[in-house]
C-alpha cells in the first residue's frame, strides 16, 4: 500500500511543485524593454526600431484582455455554480435510489464527488487562463529580442507558461482525487483486501468526480468556443475581408474581445476539457476494477495502478521538459516544430520505459474479472479469461503510442510544412469555394488514420484485459497530459502574444516572429485536439463499460449481461445516438453565426460613427472594444444551455423511459458517430487556418506572381478560415465532451436506471438481460 500511495503523492506534489517553478520563471520577466536579458531600453529601441509608444499600449492591451477574460470567466462560473448546486441535488435523489431500495449515503457522497470534480474542473480552466493572461504580453516582450534570443525567449515564455497549467492541472486533479478514495474508504470500508461490495459502491459514487469535472469542461468548452469565435469570426470579416485592414489592427473593435477567446475558449475549455478525460479514465478504470475478485483481495496498491500511471506521467513529463527550454532551445523559426515533436516523443518514450517496472511491481501476475468469460464454442461452457500483469501493461503502451502517432497524423494534416495544407492553400486560386472543398475533404480524410489507430488499440486492449484494458489504454493516452497540455497552451499564448504585438504597432519583424509560433501553435493546438477527440473515445467506451458492468451487478446470471446490437431498441437508439452529434454541431455553429452577425454589424457601426477610426486619422477616437466583449459574452451564456441540456438530459430521459438497452444504444451510436466527426471538424478548420498563414507568408504563387495580403486568394484563404472557426474550436472540441459526458451520466446514475421496472424504464420496454431489482 506505501508503494503506490507514496507514488501518487509525489507525483502529484511533484506537478503542483514544478507548475510554482516555470510560474517563477515567467514572472520573473518584467513587461517592457527592461526584461530579464538586461539590454538598455535605448540600445533595444534602436536595434529594433521600437516606438517607445509602443511599450504602454502593449501594456493597456495587456490589461485589456487579462480584465475581459476575468469578467467572462466571473459570469460564466456564477452559472456553472449555480449548476453545481442544482445537478448536484439531482444526483443526491436520483442516485440514493437503488433497486436494493433508498440509500441516502450513496446519493450524498455521489453528490459531494460531483462537487467537488466541478470545482476541481472550474478551478483547472481558471488557473490556465491566468497563467496564460499573465504571458501574453511577456512573450511580446521577448519576441522584441533581436536573433536568436528573441526565439529562444518568446518560445520558452509560452512553452512554460502551458506548462504551468498542464502540470498544476495533473498535479491537483490527482491529489484531490487520491484524497477522495481514502476519505470515502472511511465509510465503505476498512479492509481492501476482503470486503468487495464496499469497494465496489466505493468507487461507484467516486465516478461523480468525473462527471462534475466533465460537466464543467462542456460549458466551458461550448460557451468559451461561441465567446472565441464570435469574436474571432467577426473580427476577420468586419476587418480583413470588408475593409482590408490587416488581422489586430488596433483601429477593429473586436481585437480585443478576440484576444480574450482565445484564453477562455482555447485554454480555460481546454483545461476543464483534458481535466474530465482525466478524472473519468481514472473512474472509469476504478469502477471496472472493483469488478475483479482477484484485484480486490490483492488490496490498495493494486487497486491504485491507474491512479499510479497518471503520477509516473507527471514526472516524466517534468523530467523531459527541459528538452524544449534548455538541451535543445529554439533559435529560429525552422526549430519550433522539431522541438515540440522531440518533446512529445521523448515524454512517450521515457514513459514507456518507466512503466514496466511500475506495472510488474503493483498488480499480481494474473487475475480475472468475473464479467469476462471465455465460452466454449461447443459445449457453451464459460470460464474465467485470465489476465496478466503484462497484459495490462500492453494497454498503457499502446494507449500512450496510438495518442502519439494521432498527435502526428493530425500534424501531417494541419502543418503548412507538408503537402495536404498546401494543396488547399494553392486551391485558393480559383477562390474560396474549391478552398472550402479541399478542406472539407483534406478533415473527413484525416479521420482514416486516428480511427484506424483507435479501433487497433480497443481491439488489442479488450483481448488482452477486457474494458479494464480499455480504461488503462486512455489512462495511456493521457500519460502524457501534462505535455499535451504544455504544447496546447503554447498556441493561444502565441496568438495572443501576436496579437499584442500588432495593436501595439510594433515592428514586423517582431510580428512575423510571434506569427511563426503561432502558427506552429496552430499546429500544436491542432495535436492537443487530435489527443482530446482520441482519449475522449476510450474514455467513452471504457465508461460504457463501467455502465455495463455495473448494470450487471444487478443481473440474476452470475452478474453477467450481453448487449445485443439487433434488439429492436438497441437498435433504435443507436441510431438515435449517432444523430446527437449532428444535433449538438448544428446548435453550436449557429451559435456562433448569430453571435458573428452581431459583432460584424457592431464593428461597422463604429467604423461609420467613429470619426476618423477606419482611417487611422491622427486624434481619433477609441474603439468601443467593450462593447464588442459584451456581444461574445452574451450570446456565450445564453448560447451554451441549450448544447448543454440535449447532452446531459439525453441519457437521463433515455434511461427513465426506454430503460438500460435503450440507454446502451445510444452511447454506442453516439461514440461511432461523435469521434469521426469531432476529428474531421477539427482538422478542417485547423487546416484552413495554416493555409490562410501559408498565404501571408507569401508562400502561394499563382503564374509565377506572389499572393500579398490583401490579394483575392488571400481573402479566399480568410473565408476558409472563417468558416472552419467554429469547427476546430467550437462544435469540433466539444464533441468529444458530449462523447464522454453521455457515458459518464449513464455509469452514474446506472442504478436509477435499473431500479424503473428492473431496468425496463417508465414505458416497460421488453428486456432480454433479466436483471432483478
């Protein structure tokens, strides 16, 4: 038990440690000329051709952004609590009512996990936020270095500064969670090895920490994303395409409440987002574990294996991050990509090398799950199918290396630096309709691949150790969340530092710098979504089968149950499944068309009443850039609660009414669809972004003629990103949030579901699982 427990505290230690070190890191840059390589403000100014204007208006920017995003995050958390509160009561009732009959402690303690995951969620999107506010301007600052220390800087500033959230995320998601399994084994019980019921309630009202974190992750997800690209949408076609003015000018309105989507749609979405694939992967491979006679009565350690692959990833992550900031520091542009692709395959490799021991140490050489069977084809005899130490290992290792090879395969597709993006950037020619053709066929392309991956690592985790398997293959997947997370922040603290940089009127120099990490950031993003949407589908299926097994507990054979696909309503709502994902993008993209027609509108109508603004006339007035922020955040907040209410009210009615088969339909026809889309809506949009960024680079010839900014395959490039916005940061993230927030509700409140009618629902559907209530 000292084994694994002390692993666990000090991985998690060890992240919330070393996130308060690269924080010190970042603070100790001072905005202005008088940063922390010590060059005279004077010297400084003239190399570079600063205007000494420039450093207090990249200040006022700077607290421009840091100022909305606070007021954005304050409003919609105010909501997400008052969620808390209200889900949280749901579950206490709905929970507590078991077919065994009413049991008030389960309810309660489902609740407080929920609570507490949803803080623990609120908390890890605040944090990332912050930390990214607070770099912003920093990374500017660095970027103003000239050579080589200017890439050196502004890379290690943004680097770190994901890194701050990524491992301050790890980090405190684990503790808490380690710190609810021991809190909660005061009430169910007091000896691992012997008592399996208790531990098995144990963990099932742990897997409310899951849903609160996911819960959570889907406001932020969808509410952040409309903010973003409402911002983002009507800030490109109010500026670039209707006026030609250039991306941040600072005379456009929106710049600044684009600056602030950034943070609270791609950073803080993206915390609570990878914190709830976290939470539930571990609570998914809890709750299938308590299903194992063999893994109870080997005790605690055992048992904390998962826990303990999360804690071994914080520390190799740590170890290896020095690899991009210091062994082998960016120093031009050509660098950027190989650094972060170093990064992520040395943290991968270093974890695959470390986890065997781990593995062997903590789990015994062979044990079986009592749900799992193998049958014999001719006399039908069923007998357990015995698994091994090495088996679960496998798992880890072909989670952790498929997530790779995903983050790969979507760099291939998203990276100007290879031919799918440039063939969409050339398309651009012939104007913005055959761009929009070439990327929608470049994203729905790129999902072959990532699927493929996917299918080959369930198939081999489900043969070796069942769901079990499954749920350690996603743990893998996310063993290297901390640098996941790192190379996912860097980008928007890029964006934003480029951003600051051209309303602050810097020098172009400075700006082609900060564009060249952003669009290796855009890239970086690209791969932080491509792991999300490919853990969020194990995650989901290893949910599915927590929800199974759980159900089973209740079964009258032996606690086994079989889901058969072609009962009728299985079969009904699998596809019923498969269309909720059309449905939630549907409600999401036009979200964001509204909320984009409105802060277009608004745009021109400062332009037409602002003397002298669109000029650029010397004296004229400021921007309203509130009012701009006011439009993102509203429609935000109204915007979100219907995407939220179909996800989460979905399998609750299904269950209710339509009972348990109708409920297995609907995740799997939810799952199947949701990942092939959430890939290719992704890929689309973040291919468009780095074609409209080849274009600017002045890289897309057409009859031997350079396209300038401004050209009409320039402004072709723009409506191709414009349109895939809200794909790859909006409908196309959260899809994977509703993927896994379906199954999670679905294991959480498994034993309402059986308690209607034995599982029947409201309606008495016919049933085949014989389950007793």
């Amino acid at each position: 038990m000292a084994g694994a427990s002390a692993l666990i505290v000090i991985g998690a230690l060890a992240g919330i440690a070393f996130a308060l070190f690269l924080y010190r890191q970042i603070a100790k840059i001072r905005l202005g000329p008088e940063n922390s390589q010590n060059i005279e403000r004077r010297q400084l100014e003239e190399e570079m051709d600063v205007n000494p204007q420039s450093w207090e208006t990249m200040i006022k920017c700077y607290n421009a952004v840091r100022t909305g995003a606070n007021a954005f995050l304050f409003a919609e958390y105010m909501l997400c609590c008052i969620f808390i509160v209200v889900f949280g009561l749901l579950i206490l009732i709905l929970t507590a009512r078991t077919p065994e009959g009413w049991n008030m402690s389960i309810g309660l303690l489902s609740a407080i996990s929920f609570g507490i995951g949803g803080i623990t969620s609120l908390s890890s999107g605040y944090i990332g936020m912050t930390v990214a506010t607070f770099a912003n301007a920093r990374t500017t600052t660095m970027a103003v270095l000239p050579g080589a220390a200017g890439w050196t800087g502004s890379f290690n500033t943004a680097f770190r500064a994901g890194g701050v959230m990524g491992f301050a995320l790890c980090g405190i998601g684990l503790l808490i969670l380690f710190i609810l399994v021991n809190l909660f084994s005061i009430k169910f019980s007091s000896d691992w090895g012997e008592d399996g019921t208790s531990v098995k309630y144990l963990f099932e009202c742990l897997a409310g920490y899951g849903l609160g974190g996911s819960s959570m992750a889907l406001f932020g997800r969808v509410g952040g994303g409309i903010y973003t690209k409402a911002a983002d949408v009507g800030a490109d076609l109010a500026g670039k395409v209707v006026e030609n003015i250039p991306e941040d000018d600072p005379r456009n309105p929106a710049t600044i409440a684009d600056n602030v989507g950034d943070n609270v749609g791609d950073v803080a979405g993206m915390g609570s987002d990878l914190f709830g694939s976290f939470a539930e992967a571990s609570c998914a491979a809890l709750v299938i574990s308590a299903q194992s006679r063999t893994l109870v009565e080997n005790g605690f350690s055992c048992l904390m294996f998962p826990l303990c692959v999360s804690a071994l990833g914080i520390i190799v992550c740590a170890a290896c991050s020095f690899l991009a900031t210091d062994a082998m520091p960016v120093k031009k542009e050509s660098d950027v990509e190989k650094v972060l692709k170093v990064q992520l395959f040395s943290t991968a490799l270093a974890m695959s090398i470390l986890l065997l021991p781990v593995a062997a140490t903590l789990l015994p050489s062979t044990f079986t799950f009592e749900s799992y069977q193998n049958v014999d084809p001719i006399t039908g005899e069923s007998s357990p199918f015995v698994c091994h130490w090495w088996g679960a290992y496998i798992c880890v290792f072909a989670g952790l290396w498929s997530g790779c090879f995903i983050g790969f395969i979507t760099e291939y597709f998203t990276s100007h630096s290879y031919t799918p993006v440039r063939e969409v950037a050339q398309s651009c020619e012939t104007g913005a309709a055959t761009n929009i053709i070439y990327g929608l066929a470049l994203g729905m392309k790129s999902a072959i691949l990532p699927i493929t991956f996917i299918s080959v690592t369930v198939f081999i985790s489900f043969n070796l150790v069942g769901m079990y398997g499954v749920a350690l293959a996603a743990l893998g997947m996310l063993g290297t969340l901390s640098t996941c997370l790192a190379i996912d922040v860097y980008g928007p603290v890029c964006d934003n530092a480029g951003g600051i940089a051209e309303m602050s009127e810097f020098p172009p120099a400075v700006r082609e710098k900060t564009d060249a990490l952003d669009a290796a950031g855009n890239t970086t993003a690209a791969i932080g979504k491509g792991f999300a949407i490919g853990s969020a589908a194990l995650v989901s299926l290893a949910l599915f089968g927590g929800f199974v097994s759980r159900v089973g507990t209740h079964a009258a054979h032996d606690g086994q149950i079989t889901i058969n696909v072609l009962r009728p309503i299985t079969f009904a709502f699998f596809f019923m499944g498969a269309m909720l994902p059309y449905w939630f993008t549907a409600l999401c993209m036009k979200s964001v068309g509204t909320a984009a027609m409105a802060m277009v509108k608004e745009v021109k109508r400062q332009f037409d009443t602002i003397p002298g603004l669109l000029e650029g006339a010397p004296g004229h007035g400021e921007p309203d850039h509130a009012k701009c922020i006011k439009i993102s955040t509203d429609a935000s907040l109204k915007e979100m609660i219907l995407p939220g209410l179909l996800v989460m009210l979905a399998p609750i009615l299904t269950g209710t009414f339509f009972g348990v088969e109708g409920v297995c339909g609907l995740l799997v026809g939810s799952l199947t669809s949701g990942v092939q889309l959430a890939i290719s809506q992704a890929n689309t949009g973040g291919a468009w972004d780095n074609a409209k960024k080849y274009v600017e680079k002045g890289c897309v010839m057409v009859e031997g003629v350079v396209q300038p900014k401004g050209s009409a395959v320039h402004k072709a490039a723009v409506v191709g990103d414009t349109v895939g916005d809200p794909l790859k940061d909006t409908s196309g993230p959260a899809l994977n949030i509703l993927m896994k927030l379906m199954a999670i509700i679905s294991l959480v409140f498994a034993d309402y579901f059986v308690s209607i009618n034995c599982g029947k629902g409201v309606f008495n559907i016919e049933s085949t699982l014989g389950l007793s209530c």
